[in-house]
C-alpha cells in the first residue's frame, strides 16, 4: 500500500521449470505464441492489469530468458524444489515492498488476461481482505490439477495435489490455475512454514492456503476460463494455446472492422495492426511487426512480417512482403513479388514476379514483370534507388548500387549497372536481328527430314 492508502502490488513470474517435455533447447516461456513468446504475453497481462512491480524467477544457465525479460529483475532458483521455494527465490524482492499484494502467476499460462488479473486484486481487496485469492476454474479433465477444497459454506480451505488427493478429492472438478494473489505483509512468514512431505517431496505453494487458514486469514476463490489458465506443458498444448491466441486475435481484428473473408486461414501476431475496412482473403500470414493502413486489400496466399502499408493498397494474391517493406498509399504488389527493406511511393506498382529489396522507389513507379534488385554481390547489400514515375521494363536486373532517375525509361530485358538520369531511355539489350524468311526454310527442312525417316523406317 502506499501512503495515500492505495493498494500497490508485486507479481513474481515464475519461470525456472526446465519445461522438460517440450524437448527444446530453448527456455519453454520463450516459445512463441502468436509470434511473442508465452513470457512476453504473461509480462504484458500484469502490465494491463497495472502491476507496480514485476520479479522473474528463472532456473540457473537461463541466460537467455534473463536478457529476453530485461530490463525486468529476474531472481535465480538454483535446484528446483517446487513452487513455494521458487517464491523465495524471491525473497528479497517481496521483502523490499511488505505492504504490497504479492501476485504469484506462471510464465507458461500466456493466455492469462489482463482483466482476470485486475479481478484477482479486487477480491483481494475486498472488506473480508482474504489473505489469499486462488484463481480456480474447472478444466475438461481435472487430471493433474491441485483440487480446490471448500468446506459446507464454500469457503476455501486447502488446496490438494492431484498425487497427494483422496479417492474423495480426486472427484473435485474445481481446480487450481496456479494464479494467486497473497497478503504480502504476511507471505514470507506462510511461505517460510511450507513443507515438503509430500508425494512429490517438493515444496508446493498450494499448501499456503491451509497455512493462511490456521492463521486465521480468510481464502477467496476467484473463477477463470479454462482457455485462459491453459499451462503449456508440451508442444501440443503450444498448439492449443495458438489456436485460442489466433481465434482471439481474429475476433479483435473483425471486431475492429476488417473482414475476413475465412478467418480460420489468417494467422495474426499479438501486435498485428489493421485498419478499417481492410480485406483478407484466405490463407493469409502475418508475422510480428505489421501495420495495415485503412482499406487495403490483401488478396489470398501472402506472408507478410515488419511490413507497413499504406492506405488503399492492394496486396496480393501470392505476395511477400518482409521486413522493412514500407509501401505508401494505393501501393499495388502482385503476385509471386517480394519486397524487403524498400519504400515504395504512392501509386507504385509491382505487379508480377519480381525482387525489390534495399531500395527506395519514389511514387508513380511502375516495376516490370520479373523486376529484379541485384542487392548483393556476395559480400555486402546495396542500395537501388529509383525516381518518381519512372518505368522499369520487364525482366530488368538493377544491379546495385545504383539510381534511375525520375521519369526514366529502362528498356525491357536490360541488366542496368550504371545511374540513368531522369528522363532518359536505358537498354542494355543486344541488338535484333532479321533474317528473311529464315523460319520457313527451316521449319520446311525439318518437316521433309521426318517424312524421309518415316519412309525409311
Ligand atoms: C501447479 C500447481 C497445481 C496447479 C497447476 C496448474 C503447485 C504445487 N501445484 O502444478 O495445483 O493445478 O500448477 O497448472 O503449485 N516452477 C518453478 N520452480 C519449481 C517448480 C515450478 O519455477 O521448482 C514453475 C514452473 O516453471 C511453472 C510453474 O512453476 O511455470 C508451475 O510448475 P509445475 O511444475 O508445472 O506445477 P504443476 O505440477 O503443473
Ligand atoms: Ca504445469
């Protein structure tokens, strides 16, 4: 609490599981669930819910989850002893701040909500002041869960482990999501008092609500939806927790006003931005980091990822757009096009088959069937920079660096390694030549030596 009577609150993220099933080398809290790793949506769930202060606990070698959390504290869980010991991994921390309530949650839960969260702090909060609040919820198969046990009023008495449950327990449907919400004046001293004799020997943060309980604190039950406290244990339930991430995330972009024409085909990142009155079709790929301005039609089979793109634009069908792709207004990318870090100017069009990477292409542009940048050499990226409303022949190779001037003309099929200057023609072509008559001698040829050899044969 502060001084103005305001309650202030500390999250502890607990991340030090080695996440053993899913076979990785990389931490399980940083696989990526709509292209964010679970952590990053728990961190982002405590933020929307205006959590003070946030503490991971991480297990020892997790370099890479400490940078990946940064610039959040992390606290190190050296031997993984169960969930109340990792809490006072982070001892210190809670200690620095009594009067806070200390939020407890999970960092392979990504689907938690921020509101569910804020729901948690108000029960807290409430004239009973419970000294704990358990997130329950009653999941398809109870399986594994701690059982939330309730005495003849409904009032949270203990929570059971699945393996330490009686045949009478085990039949308890409620169960534990692992989210808690604890008094923090009074937590170290609940949590120093658990044991671990039990059938996992490990000491389980569950006990503290019996432990509350002797001491006289009330527990409160808050109830959550069983999509949004799904643990990610295994690579399957990472597919779980996409598909309930992608099915929110389109209904969010429908709701803001795109249409999607079969959104069970479009897969959006947690950040994916659109506009109003934007257009996907079918089976469309967004990856981190793209903005979609108002009316754009994105056309069936793109992959788009850190693309910006302009209001009016038509994308697709079939195109790629990486990142660094900036396209302005009424920009059109046709099919089998790729753009990669490259601004294109209003009412630019790249229509069929060609490779724009590393440059800037002023407005009124129009690339050519089989356009390509020649961007590298082997060795470094170099810059194409072509001017406003100049045109780019088919099957052209603009070998960078170098520059089209605006209003230029780059004759078809030509592989342009020197600057053309606005307003003029380049073509690097050879010349043609003509034969008279040259196909029907031939041709004639070569029918009259088929009939011989039929006769021969
Ligand atoms: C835990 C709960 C169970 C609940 C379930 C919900 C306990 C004792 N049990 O069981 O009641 O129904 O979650 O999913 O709390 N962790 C550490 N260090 C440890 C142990 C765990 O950081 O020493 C972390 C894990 O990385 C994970 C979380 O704590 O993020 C939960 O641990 P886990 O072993 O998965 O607990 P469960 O057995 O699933
Ligand atoms: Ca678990």
């Amino acid at each position: 609490m502060q001084a103005d009577g305001k309650s202030t609150t500390t999250a502890v993220v607990l991340a030090a599981g080695l996440g053993t099933r899913m076979k990785s080398d990389l931490a399980k809290v940083l696989h990526p669930v709509a292209g964010r790793p679970m952590i990053g949506h728990v961190l982002a769930a405590l933020d929307g819910a205006a959590v003070e202060r946030t503490v991971v606990v991480i297990g020892d070698g997790m370099a890479g989850l400490a940078n990946a959390v940064q610039p959040l504290p992390t606290a190190v869980q050296t031997d993984r002893l169960g969930t109340a010991h990792a809490v006072l991994a982070a001892r210190d921390f809670i200690r620095a701040h009594p009067g806070d309530d200390l939020l407890v949650v999970f960092g392979d839960t990504p689907l938690i909500t921020p509101e569910t969260l804020t729901a948690m702090l108000a029960a807290r909060r409430t004239a009973a002041r419970p000294g704990v609040v358990v997130l329950g919820f009653t999941p398809a198969d109870p399986a594994l869960y701690g059982r939330l046990i309730q005495d003849g009023d409904g009032a949270l008495t203990a929570i059971v482990e699945a393996k330490d449950a009686t045949p009478e327990q085990l039949a308890v449907t409620l169960c534990n999501s692992g989210v808690m919400v604890i008094d923090g004046a009074r937590a170290l001293d609940w949590l120093d008092r658990i044991g671990n004799a039990n059938a996992k020997g490990e000491y389980y943060l569950t006990d503290i609500v019996a432990i509350a309980r002797a001491d006289g604190a009330a527990a409160a039950v808050v109830i959550g939806d069983a999509d949004e406290v799904m643990g990610v244990n295994s690579r399957a339930d990472l597919a779980d927790a996409e598909a309930v991430a992608q099915r929110r995330l389109r209904a969010r972009a429908m709701a803001g006003g795109a249409t999607l024409t079969d959104p069970q085909t479009v897969y959006l990142s947690w950040d994916t931005q659109l506009g109003r009155d934007v257009v996907i079709g079918p089976n469309v790929f967004f990856g981190p980091n793209v903005s979609i301005a108002d009316n754009v039609e994105i056309r069936a089979f793109c992959h788009i990822e850190g693309a910006t793109v302009g209001p009016g634009a038509v994308i697709g069908p079939f195109a790629r757009l990486r990142p660094g792709a900036d396209l302005a207004e009424g920009v059109h990318i046709g099919n089998f096009v790729e753009i990669k870090a490259a601004t294109l100017g209003a009412g630019s069009k790249a229509n069929h088959l060609s490779y724009v990477g590393d440059s800037e292409v002023g407005a009124g542009v129009n690339i050519g069937a089989g356009t390509i940048t020649c961007n590298y050499d082997g060795h470094v990226k170099s810059k194409t920079v072509i001017g406003d409303h100049a045109f780019i022949g088919s099957n052209t190779a603009l070998v960078a660096p170098v520059t089209v001037g605006a209003g230029a003309i780059v004759g078809a099929g030509s592989a342009i390694s020197k600057n053309v200057a606005a307003g003029a023609l380049a073509v690097t072509r050879a010349e043609q030549k003509e034969v008279t008559g040259w196909a029907d001698r031939f041709n004639a040829k070569r029918r009259k030596d088929k009939q011989d050899r039929k006769k021969e044969g």
